[in-house]
C-alpha cells in the first residue's frame, strides 16, 4: 500500500493544496511541498533510499545530511528524517563516512581509561574548535566529552552522551581526525562495564531463581486452569 | 464534527487541568472491557481479516496484508540457485536488530561460525526506537511470579506458559549479561537498578536507559558484535529459506541490494530474526515502526513450512504522534503516560484510565475519535491530547527534562514545548504481536528453523505488555543462539535445494490463487511516481 502515511497527505485528503518550495536535491532543483522532511522530499522526487535511511524517528543515526540556506555562508547539519524542506536549501545525504574503529572486547581491557590512548591516540588531539558541538543533531556537548574521556571521567561522558544516535556527524567535521561518537562509544562500555557499581539486589535475585525460589509457584501457573489463573493476576493489587 | 481550531481545543485542556491533576479514572470492569474491544480496537474489524487458502494455518484468519504476503509468491527461480554457494557457514542469522545481534554473539561464544546478514545497516531494527524500557523482576518486593501474572494478563491469558516462565525467570541473568557488556541502565543512589513504572503492571519493574533505553541496548550489542569473528552482510536481506527436501531448513537465498542479484548460502543452522512488520501498514495505520520493518520471516518461514502463532493480533500503541505532519506515527512513550501525562479530549476531559492495557487504552482514544470527541488536525487526521505538562506538575519541574529528553528533542524540533503544551496522539502500528510459532528454544516446526524477538510468536498472547520486547529478545535471542550453535555443531550439511518452493506455488495454484504478489516485501514503497515538478 503506498496511500499510507509516510509521505505527504493528498489535497483529496485535506481539502487544501499545499504550498510549495524549491530545494536542490543532491545537485538538482525541485519543487516540493513545504512542511515534509529531508526523506519525504527524497521519496517525493522518486529517489528509492536503500541507505541514509533508518527508523525515521530521530533515533538510529542512519540519515545524516549536509546542506546550506541561501544567504548564510555556514554548512548546517541534521537529520533527513528530523528536518523540514525551506525555501532554498541544499541538501546531500551522508549516509556513511569512514571511521577508523578501534577493535577491542571490552572484558579483555584492564586499565580502559590508558587503553583508551592506545586504542583512539588522537583522542588527545582536540584543539578545542567546537566543530562537533555545531554539528551534532543531538545538542550533546561533544567537545567536553572527549575532554572527559581523557581525563578518565567515563561517568562524565556517559551523562553527556546517553543520546548520541552514532550519525558520525561529527567525525566529518573534527579537524583532529578523531571519531568522537566512537570515543564515547568505548567510555560509554567501560563504564558500563568495568566502573559502574555492583547492582546488589540482581545479583540476590539471579541467585534466588538459580536456587529454584519461584520455580514451584511457576510451574503452579503453568497448569492452573484460566478461571483461576485470573483471580490470582486479579488479587495483584496495583 | 466540530471544527473548532487546536488552539480553542488545547485552551479547555489547559483550562481543566488543574481539576484533572489528582482525578482517578477507574479501571474499565471486565465486561465493559470487551465491548469496547469488540466495537472499536483494530483486531477485532471482520472486514480486516479473511481466511488463509494455504499453508500450514490454512483456514486460520489474519489481516489481508499479512495474507497477501503469506499467499504471495517467491522471487527466487530454480536458476538463482547456486550449486557452488556463495557463503558457507555453520549458523546463518538473518537480521541484525537486538534478537539478530544477540543470537550471534551467543552462537559466537559457544564456538560456531557465524554469518550474520541483514537487509539494511547492523543495527537497523525496532530495537533502536525502543523507548520505554526492559521489564525484569529485580526488586526485593517484586518477583518472576508477578512479572509472570501482569505478563499473562496484558496478553489476555493467552500467552504461551512455557515462553512466558523462561522470559521472567532469565529476566535477571540476561541483564547481567547486558551489564557485563556495558549498558548503563539508569541506577539508584545505593547502585542498585533503578525502576520505573510502566502501563498495566502491579508494581514498577522497567529497568531504563533514560529514554533511550533501545538506543542504548543496540548501540551495545552492535559494537559487541563488530569486535567478535562474526562474519557480517549488510544490505542483504533473505528473500527465501533453503531446505533439504525432506522438512529440514539448510541455508537462504539472500539479495543484494545493490545490484539486486541473489547470493546463496549454505547453513546447517538458521535464526531468523527479523522484526516485525508495521511497514505493512495494517489497515491503513501509521507506524511507529523501523523503515525495513515489514514482516519478512514470515512469508520465508511459512512456505518452508512453519506454523505461525498469533497473526491475526498487532498492537496499537495508544499514543503516536499524529502532529506536526512529519512526526506521524512516531511513538510517544508509553513510560510518560506512567509518570501522569493524561489523555484529553476535544473537551478537555478525561476518557480512560491511561494505565490501563494498550490495546483498551487504544480502543478508547479511538472511541473519542468515532464519537465526535476527537480533534481534527490541519492535514485531517483525528486524535486526541496527551497532556504532557501535567508530568511536571505531578512530579515536580524539571522531569520531563531528566526523564524525558528525547520526547523533548523530537518535538523541539518542531517549536513544541511538551513542558507547556499538550501533544495530538492517535493510536498507531507498533507490534506484531504473534509471528512464527517458537518453543522455548527458539525452535520452530521446522528442524533447523529458529526464530527470535519479534518475528516469533506465543509469549506476548494477544498483547504485549510495555518493556516485555526488549527483555525478549536479550532472553530469546539467546537461547536461540545457544540452540541454534548445539543443533548445528551435532549435525552436518544437508543438501540446499527449493523443493518447497515449488510445493508451495503447487498449492497456490491448487488453492486459485492466481497472480500472487511476491514476498517478502522488504522495502516499502513510498517513491512518488509521477513526475516530480522540476526547475532549472
């Protein structure tokens, strides 16, 4: 069905005609309607997206763009799901770049916050030029993350980049050649891994059901009949 | 219909909040519960729905567009079948979202080889979107019992016993595995694992990431993968199963998308897992669902032979976004309405109890829009308010901040401040909640066949609870991979041939069908093909 919901509603549908804007596409001027996305705009003008495309909701990172407003002289980033077509503007997708990615297993590191200069060296590289913090479509605070990342802060860097979708927007931009959504990536992990605290209770817990605690009671509900199967997920008070 | 303006409409939201803030909404009674259902929720609309021809479920009913791709015909001929195979591996996974990844990495560990392929990037999936959180009984007040019985009864009581024990008792072992491989679940002062609430349960047992809980768990498992000796093709979606003649799943044919040729490959083991499949747009609904999101392990399954389970029920998130236009379908978690958002009508009364189960939550929003009580947005379509606000009012200011960032960067983007104003909600397409029918294993009908996460069907019954997905398919995911890697290290390569294919065209053509369309689908179609208007 292609009537459906992902592109534009039809005049027929809102009883209005839209207004229209000109954008260049990948190099090529169209007009399209105004209000639609970057991915919307793409399927208007018969691009088939295999990649820059992804869960069209902000939060996978696979749609990356680069374009420019008449007037301005920056390039601006975003997301092709997540920005509206206006008046003018310029856009290409950039659906991957490359990325030198450390290989590690995280349960092999043994002192992760010195590893880290053996694995991303030219994480000590930053010149402070605020780049990423332009370009991320996320607003997180890239720069001091990495700053983080090097003083052994993982914590710190955790906080500051729990949003990063992975777009690698930002390792375009980084005049030090370092890929900083990667950086955070590896702190993110060891963090989680090596540094956070032991979570008490799951472990009582994960001790408890391979003691059998609850395996009775549950083999109990897998034979009660449906009547009083009810009553007992009724009495659950809520 | 009355035609007032939003802005007339969120006026009276804003002007009855402060009587709604602490009003109680009973529970709908059992009786009144159905009725509702029957009358007005997706799964319950004859006309939706017609019988199956063929097939193992033959006579079985699901919506037509899971019909149409259960009677729909193979790309593949006889001729795309390589005699020398592409790939040759041990265990094939096809799909690389969270149940994808974490069968490989299991499979992995256990000492097979392991080709991992999926249709678009690694990590492309439901998975990713996934905000609310994962359900586990971690609290000492909680427990597997409870989680068991708020489980069964979100699902109607009809949720598979046996899936439903193994989800709630691995629950706490699968997140120390996810621990052990860096996620950071939000904690509590004493670092314990924090909880939260969620619709229809007895107590709160969301583990979260903030809300970004999927994102988190994803970007996880992916970089875990990446860094193992797992073989991975992106872009390369399966198109067909291959058997040995006699029942035995041996290997897929997959298709590279870039330049659309066929690439066989040889398997003594295969995971399906694919997702689900809201892209079908089932009866014309929105999806909150991932772009590569249109059921594709269940065509490939059935013609090979696997029965499926509970096809003919999918759950409606109550609350999608229907406004801005570009935001239409995006969920809006489920974990705000929880934390006291209400739902509000054109009115600006209150309608349901908003903790009550999806699918009469769902039905009741609907309800309001049938019966003239929903609002009108300027590109037509119909819903009702989620009244955001109200979180910070009830928990104090700043929580929608702390709780809720990306809610509050999606609608951002579009000069909507959630903290001030009421949000346009429409229930939409969100899981599928049966699939292909699993044991406790992952294993199919079909020997050699394993499927996991959402391409599978039993545990969920006729609706899943919120958080119950994500705890899927770490579980599931990995006692797939652990089955799948001891059924293919016991047993040695069959031959890989399309014998059922041309079985199943046989029945097609017994049953009538004539012209069936091909599935999978794999993408959805949404190129304009007119000409487009060009200037230069």
């Amino acid at each position: 069905m292609t009537t459906d919901h992902a592109i534009i509603p039809s005049p027929q549908e809102t009883g209005q005609m839209p207004g229209f804007v000109t954008v260049e596409v990948m190099g090529k001027k169209y007009r399209v309607p105004e209000g639609i996305t970057v991915i919307q705009a793409l399927w208007y003008t018969g691009h088939e997206m295999i990649r820059g495309i992804g869960c069209l909701g902000g939060t996978c990172g696979a749609c990356g763009m680069v374009y420019r407003m008449p007037g301005r002289f920056e390039l601006l980033n975003g997301l092709g799901c997540q920005t509206t077509v206006r008046d003018g503007m310029w856009f290409s997708m950039v659906a991957n770049y490359p990325a030198a990615q450390a290989q590690y297993r995280v349960s092999d590191l043994t002192n992760a916050k010195e590893q880290l200069f053996e694995l991303y060296p030219e994480s000590a590289r930053c010149v402070n030029c605020n780049a990423c913090n332009r370009v991320c479509p996320q607003g997180i605070d890239v720069r001091s993350s990495i700053w983080y990342a090097v003083f052994g802060d993982f914590q710190k860097v955790a906080d500051l980049t729990m949003s990063c979708n992975m777009c690698g927007l930002c390792i375009t931009r980084c005049v030090a050649d370092m890929p900083p959504n990667l950086i955070g990536l590896y702190a993110r992990r060891a963090q989680g891994a090596l540094y956070a605290p032991q979570a008490e209770e799951l472990g009582r817990r994960i001790a408890d059901v391979a003691e059998g605690r609850f395996r009775d009671e549950l083999d109990q509900l897998l034979t009660l009949d449906p009547a009083e199967l009810k009553a007992r997920a009724a009495a659950l008070s809520r | 219909m009355a035609t007032d303006s939003l802005t007339e409409s969120r006026e009276r939201v804003d002007a009855s909040r402060a009587a709604r803030k602490g009003q109680t909404v009973a529970l709908f009674p059992p009786a009144e519960k159905e009725v509702l259902l029957q009358k007005y929720h997706p799964d319950y609309k004859a006309e939706a729905y017609r019988a199956l021809r063929i097939g193992p479920n033959a006579g079985q009913k699901t919506v037509h567009e899971v019909a149409d791709l259960l009677e729909g015909d193979s790309p593949v001929a006889q001729a795309d079948l390589k005699s020398v195979p592409d790939y040759t591996t041990d265990l094939l996974i096809i799909g690389g979202g969270g149940a994808g990844c974490t069968a490989a990495l299991t499979a992995r560990a256990a000492g097979v080889k392991v080709l991992l392929a999926t249709k678009l990037r690694l990590g492309d999936s439901n998975t990713v979107m996934a905000e609310g959180g994962m359900q586990v009984a971690v609290k000492p007040g909680d427990s597997p019992v409870r989680h068991f019985l708020d489980t069964i009864k979100g699902g109607h009581f009809a949720n598979d016993r046996e899936l439903l024990k193994v989800l709630v008792e691995e629950g706490p072992s699968a997140t120390q595995w996810l621990l052990s491989l860096g996620v950071l679940f939000d904690r509590d002062d004493d670092g314990n694992l924090r909880v939260r609430s969620g619709g229809a349960t007895s107590t709160p047992r969301l583990l979260t990431c903030k809300d970004y809980t999927g994102l988190e768990l994803m970007r996880v498992l992916k970089d875990a993968l990446i860094n193992e000796d797992v073989q991975v093709v992106e872009f390369a979606p399966a198109v067909e199963l291959l058997s040995d003649g006699a029942g035995r799943c041996t290997g897929a044919i997959l298709k590279n998308l870039d330049n659309n040729r066929f690439m066989t490959v040889h398997a003594k083991a295969v995971i399906v897992a694919t997702g689900g499949s809201g892209r079908l747009h089932i009866q014309g609904f929105p999806t909150s669902n991932h772009f590569g999101a249109t059921g594709d392990a269940l065509p490939i399954a059935y013609r090979l032979g696997a029965e499926l389970a509970f096809i003919d029920t999918f759950q409606y998130h109550p609350t999608g976004a229907i406004y801005p236009e570009p935001m239409a379908g995006l969920l809006v978690t489920e974990a705000i309405r929880a934390a006291g958002a209400q739902l509000v009508n054109r009115l600006g009364e209150r309608f349901v109890n908003e903790t009550d189960t999806r699918d009469v939550v769902a039905a009741a929003i609907i309800r309001e829009c049938v019966e003239g009580r929903g609002v009108i947005t300027p590109s037509g379509r119909r819903g009702v308010w989620l009244d955001a606000p109200l979180v910070d009012l009830v928990n104090g200011e700043g929580t929608l901040d702390t709780r809720f960032p990306n809610m509050r960067k999606l609608f951002s983007r579009y000069d909507i401040d959630i903290r001030a104003e009421s949000v346009l909600i429409h229930p939409t397409l969100h899981y599928q909640n049966g699939g292909v029918k699993i044991g406790v294993n992952g294993d199919s009908t079909v020997a050699g066949l394993f499927v996991a996460g959402e391409a599978s069907g039993g545990l969920h019954g006729r609706n899943r609870l919120m958080g119950n997905s994500l705890l899927d398919i770490i579980v599931f995911g990995r006692r797939a991979g652990q089955a799948a890697a001891a059924y293919a290290a016991s047993t040695t390569q069959g031959p890989a041939t399309l014998d059922h294919v041309a079985h199943f065209r046989d029945a097609l053509r017994q049953a009538g069908i004539t012209a069936p369309s091909a599935s999978p689908r794999l993408i959805p179609d949404y190129v304009r093909r007119e000409e487009a208007t060009t200037r230069s």
